[in-house]
C-alpha cells in the first residue's frame, strides 16, 4: 500500500520530474562544453555521452522495478496521455529515423517524402480505427486481443508468428545501429558498443517491464529531440537570422534550385545524374511511391511494440488523446528532416558549384571518408593524396570536384552538419547521443512487445494456464534476456541482410495483422475460420513476395513473368544471362549465377511494385479472404458479439481481467 | 446494451470514424496526386506540391487527431457512454 502512495506521488509530479531531468541534460551538455574548450580530448566528451546518458536510463529502469504484473505489462495503466505520447515518440522513432531519414530525403528530394508521410500518417488509423477499442478491452498484448475474439489459441499462435517476424529482424537493426554510432562517431569498438547498448536494454526492461520501459522512454525523448533539432537551429540561425529551420530551408530549397541549373551549365553535373530537389517521381514512379506510403502507414498502425503503448493509458479518452500527442511528438521530428536535408545540400552543392580543386576539399569530407561513408571517384576519401589518384583513373577529369564524383552515405547527413557548420564537437557528441537514445528506446519497446508474446501468450497462455504471478514474472524476465543476448549476437555478426529486412516489418505486420484487427472490432460478423485463412493468406502471399523477389529472383520470374513491368530490354538480359549460366561450368557457372541473379532481382515483380510495399498484396488478399470466409461460416456466438459491442463503448469495465492483477489491488 | 442510444453511438462514431478516414485518404494520397500542379506555386520558397509532402499533410494529421479525440469524446458523453472523469 506504501508502493501505491509513492506511486502516485511520482504521477502527480511527473512534470516537476522531467523539467529537472531536461535542466539537468542542458547542465551536463553545458558542463561537457566547457570541459572541451579547457582541452578536454573529443574521444573523452564522446564517452561521457554515451556512458552517462545510458547510466541515467539504467538508473530510472532499476528505480522503476516492478513485481506486478499489471505494472510489468502495461505499466499499471496509469501513464498520463502526454507522457505517453512522449514514450511512443521515442519508441517509434529508430535509430534509423534519428540517423538516414534525413540522409535518404538528400538522396532521393521530394520522393524520399514517402517515408516522412507513411511514419506519421497511420497514426490517423491507429487513433479511427484501432486504439481505443483495444485500450477497452483491456488486453496485455495484442495476440491477446486475436485469442478472445477469434475463438482461442489457434489466432493467437498466429498473431504471435506475425508479431516475432516483424519484430526481431527490426530489433536487430536497432543494437546494429548503437554498435554503429558509438564505433563510428565516438570511434569505439562495434562489438564493445553492441554489449554495451545490451547492457542499457536491459537494465532498463528487466525489471520494471512496461514500467521502466515507459518512464525510460520519455526520458531518452527528451535527450533525441534536443539533440536533433540543436544543430539545425544553429544553422537556421547563423544562415537566416531566423532560428525556425522548418520555416527557413524555403530559401534553401531556392538556392538549391539555382544551383542546380548553374552546375548542369558549368558541366560540374551531368544533367542525367541530377534529381532536382523538388521534382516529382525522379526516383519512384507514381504507383511505388504512393504504395509505399500505404504500406507505412498501415503497417504503423498494426506494428505491436507501438498499439501496446495504448494499453497503458488511464482511460479510452487517454488513449485517444494519447494518439494525438504521440504523433505530434513524432510530428517534431520528421517535419525537421527536411530542413536537415536540404541545408546539407545547399552546402555541398555551393561546394561544387565553386568549382573547388581537388587539393582544396573540405576536412569533413576526410573525417567520413576514413569511415567509409564519403567517396569520391568511386574510393573511400582518405586524404588529399587518394582522392587525387582515384579521379586521376576517371578519363578527362579536369581535377575538380563534379557532383557525379561524390557519393555520401545516407548516415552522413545528421551526424556531420555540426561540423559542417563548425560547431564544436560537443554539439556532434549530443547528436550521437540521440542517435543512441533512439535506437535503444525502439529496441527496449520491440524486445518487450517480444518477450511478453513469449512469456503471456505462450508461456502463460498455452503452456501454464495455472503458473504463479512469481512464476510469470521470473519467466517474463528470463525470455526477456535471452531474446536481448540473440539479438545482440545477431547484431554483432554484422548480418547485411536484416538491415535490408527491416523495411519488411511494416509489410509483414501490415498485411498479417492490420485486417484481422479492424475487422475485428468494426464488422462482428467476422469469424474464427475467416481471421485464421485472412491472416494466412495475408501474411504467405506477403512474405511470399518479399523474399520470392529478393533470394528466389530466378524462379519467381520464371513463374510471373507474364506479370512483370520489366523492359523488353531487361527481359532480353535476362534470358542471355541465363543462357550464359546454363553454358557455363566450373568456377565460372557461380559467377554466372550471381549475375543472373542479380538481374532477375530487376525484374522479379508483379507489375512493378517493389517488395519493400509487398503488403499492397497482402492486405486486400487478407481482407478478402476474412469476408468470405467468414460469410460461409457460420457467425460468431452471441457471447462474442455482445464482447465486440462491449469493446465499442468506452463506459464500463475492461473486457479482459488479469486474475492476479485482480487480486493484488 | 445495444437499445436505441447504443445504435444511436455507434452510428455517430461510425460517421465520426469515416469522415476522418476520408481526411486521410485526402492528405495521404489525393493531394499529393496534384504535386506537378501544385509545385508551380511558390509560398516562402516552398513550391506548393513538395511543401504539402513535407510538412502540410503532416499538420493535417496532427490537427485532425485533436479535433479527433474532443469530437469522440463529445459522442461519448452526448450519448452516456464516456467513462467517468
């Protein structure tokens, strides 16, 4: 009882709290600036970033420890709906938001927009269509939600295998991502960092569950929207006057147009190899660029990590309004990658457009080159010497930097324009520091929406009906630890391919999920029979896609040809190459295959869509499938109908009542 | 349960829930349909069509989800079927 006092003293005072946490985080970036202008070296400001903002996330993970089970799953269902707006914010956004987002919109210009509008707008549909109704059901996963619905254990098996395929591979991607921002930008060992953003996860989750893991994630907001928005309000302001750079890069946007057309002019660009900045579909066609956006979208709205954030709000109105904060927070962000963007383009173009001899490139350039993140002429910038030589390969290259010469990798973007700017590194330790809270406030959200699958709806659910609360915290913790340590190790192998696998989760969890779960609440006369064939189907024609396209190219166009958008001419490439495979023996047949292979994957599609959207398959496939199944079964009991209308009505109890939970309040 | 004002609620939120998806489908898609168009005008040295996608659609979303919730929130009690404060 002296718990819950305390409890809901530290409720009430949360915004007295987190003011003192966000003072104090100024504090120690003003501390850590004075200490580099006395001399203090840039590896020892890096550190001190790292380790003590992971420090205070350990330590409000172990204040947070918890032995109920409400407060393990769903943080009591207490967290206000601003704060919980906050910690879906920094859920949400990935290392990969934090760090490419703004690299992938300087690449690609206005079609790299699709992924600003598809990560935020399926909040829209979270909020309409999903949220409240499962906050009213009173649910502690989502596969909970699929069991009493749909008749049982068989849906949530289902739901359970769509929740891990979309999960592990994208928190995999999250312990890559803090292995790669502490080696690359605070020149720390990879593997070090990886066991070392391991350790933070889990001192942060272990413990405390949901609860930790909240209170953890507002906090390591706060740190990743500081840290992203510092450097571009400096820029804004020392370029503009204004420190509004979401108001400013207009201007950007104009010079950037300008240069454009003086470097095509000067021939400093080849006019095939320029995207304008602001022209449509360089990139994307119309239907890949609009599909990709559905696929975001729904996939947002039916990813778990993110709709168990609602089940720890107050009430159904919290869990609406919670929505809303969550996307404006999110909202703080992406519409400042743009601005990001093109204030980085503006830079490096102004470069080239002065026509700079090679001798005379700036420092950066060197910093990321070093790293592997900055070529020029096709070699990795090292230095003066070897940018020289490499474009001294290039015929006719009159020794001075052409557009076409330069390659930045999309990571380079965020994290080089406080030295771009000429900031002191202070500013470039607080970004990395971001970077970090980003991934790991993701990665702490995605292994507990795992963990919970395993130890609630497995463990708890269908193996040990009758097990303790002890027993079911112990269990939660212990599968909590070893999903963290294997994807840790998996993280640490470097696997290229789960990087690329990550854009799939938003497929697979929208074509494996999203139908089952809106029709579940809007249309009663949805069956049993209809969701199991609607998941299925859903999720096997869309994983189907995604890895028939991307590992079985050959075969999957041999089948679908009569389907694919490619070429003539492609098409004809296709069928020497295999010709050539066929011809082939010895070593020389592997090196065939590999080439075919490569080209099938230009062509293995059905009407052109890339796999990265393989839901816009999937979901009317699942939709489909759930309608008429379900219309040729008979229809759901009275019981569960009379459920369907009670989950419609926010008055009332929760539908679902943890006997445990139950008895400790 | 499901008398009269209980229809009555779901047919509100039902309205509710399908204008809003309208909203959507408009700032997701519809809009962007038109960039060609829309990039030939120049607000602040945004072209129109580019600023729609980068930020306008994304001020939409965030307005609509407010007025989304205090709407909900106005059916529920019109209809006695909010929770208690």
């Amino acid at each position: 009882m002296s718990q819950n006092v305390s409890r809901g003293d530290f409720i009430s005072n949360l915004g007295r709290i987190y003011t003192y946490y966000t003072g104090g985080f100024f504090a120690f970036v003003i501390v850590l600036g004075i200490l580099e202008q006395l001399g203090v070296p840039n590896r020892w400001i890096g550190y001190g970033f790292v380790f003590l903002t992971i420090a205070v996330y350990a330590i409000i993970g172990i204040l947070s420890r918890t032995s109920e089970v409400g407060e393990y799953y769903v943080a009591g269902r207490r967290v206000p709906s601003f704060y919980n707006g906050m910690a879906t914010g920094a859920d949400w956004m990935s290392g990969a938001s934090f760090v490419g987002m703004a690299g992938t919109l300087f690449l690609l210009g206005y079609d790299g927009l699709s992924f600003v509008l598809g990560w935020t707008g399926g909040y829209v549909l979270v909020a309409i269509l999903i949220a409240p109704f499962l906050r009213k059901f009173g649910a502690y996963t989502v596969p909970d939600f699929f069991a009493e619905r749909y008749g049982g254990n068989a849906a949530r098996m289902f739901a359970v295998i769509v929740l891990i395929s979309c999960s592990f591979t994208y928190v995999v991607a999250q312990i890559y991502a803090t292995g790669l921002i502490a080696s690359r930008f605070l020149d720390m060992n990879f593997e070090v960092a990886v066991y070392a953003g391991l350790v933070g996860i889990l001192l942060c989750s272990m413990l405390g569950g949901m609860k930790a893991v909240t209170w953890t994630q507002v906090a390591q907001y706060i740190v990743l929207i500081v840290a992203y928005l510092t450097p571009i309000i400096i820029l804004s302001t020392q370029k503009y006057g204004i420190p509004i750079p979401e108001l400013t890069y207009g201007q950007a946007l104009q010079e950037i147009a300008s240069l454009e057309k003086s470097m095509v002019e000067k021939g400093l660009a080849a006019a095939a190899s320029l995207k304008p900045h602001t022209q449509p579909f360089t990139t994307y066609d119309p239907l890949n660029y609009f599909a990709l956006i559905l696929c975001l979208m729904v996939g947002t709205a039916s990813l778990p990590h993110i709709l168990m954030r609602y089940f720890t709000t107050p009430s159904v109105r919290d869990a609406r309004s919670s929505v809303a904060w969550s996307l404006f927070f999110i909202f703080l962000l992406y519409f400042s990658a743009p601005a990001y963007a093109a204030f980085s383009k503006l830079e490096v173009y102004s470069l080239i457009n002065k026509a700079t001899q090679l001798a005379d490139l700036p420092q950066w350039i060197y910093t990321y080159g070093k790293i592997g993140l900055v070529k020029i002429c096709g070699a990795d910038a090292l230095n003066v010497q070897s940018v020289i030589a490499a474009c001294g390969k290039i015929a006719n290259h009159a020794g001075v930097l052409r557009l076409q010469d330069l390659s930045i990798n999309t990571d380079v973007i965020v994290l080089s324009t406080p030295e771009i700017a000429g900031m002191p590194y202070v500013i470039a330790g607080l970004v990395a520091a971001g970077g970090l809270a980003a991934a790991l406030s993701t990665a702490d959200g995605l292994l507990l929406a795992i963990a919970n699958a395993l130890s609630h709806d497995i463990y708890y659910k269908m193996v040990n009906p009758n097990a303790p609360t002890k027993t079911r915290l112990v269990v939660s913790r212990i599968l909590l630890f070893f999903v963290a340590v294997l994807a840790a190790w998996v993280a640490s192998t470097k696997p290229a391919d789960i990087l690329s696998m990550v854009a799939w989760a938003f497929s697979i969890a929208a074509a494996g999920i999203f139908p089952a779960l809106v029709l579940g609440v809007w249309w009663k006369r949805a069956s049993t029979l209809g969701c199991l064939v609607g998941m299925a189907l859903g999720y096997g024609v869309c994983v189907y896609y995604l890895v028939g396209t991307r590992y079985y190219a050959v075969s999957f166009y041999k089948t679908w040809s009569w389907l694919s958008s490619a070429t003539p001419a492609a098409q004809a490439k296709f069928v020497e190459l295999r010709n050539a495979w066929m011809a082939a023996s010895g070593p020389a047949k592997e090196a065939a295959w590999k080439a075919l292979d490569t080209q099938a994957q230009t062509v293995a599609n059905w009407w052109g869509v890339r796999n990265i959207s393989a839901a816009l398959f999937g979901l009317p496939v699942g939709f489909l499938a759930i309608w008429i199944v379900s219309l040729f079964t008979p229809a759901p009991s009275k019981t569960v109908m009379d459920m369907v209308d009670a989950t419609r009505r926010p008055r009332g109890e929760t539908i679902l009542r943890d006997k445990d939970a139950a008895v400790q309040h | 349960m499901s008398g009269q004002s209980g229809d009555r609620y779901w047919q509100r939120t039902s309205a509710l829930m399908w204008t809003m998806l309208g909203l959507w489908i408009f700032f997701s898609f519809v809009v962007h349909f038109f960039v060609g168009a829309l990039n030939s005008i120049v607000i602040l040295g945004f072209p129109l069509g580019f600023y729609m996608a980068a930020q306008g659609s994304l001020i939409a979303f965030v307005v609509m989800l407010f007025v989304f919730a205090r709407r909900q929130d106005e059916i529920d009690r019109e209809e006695g079927q909010a929770e208690e404060d």
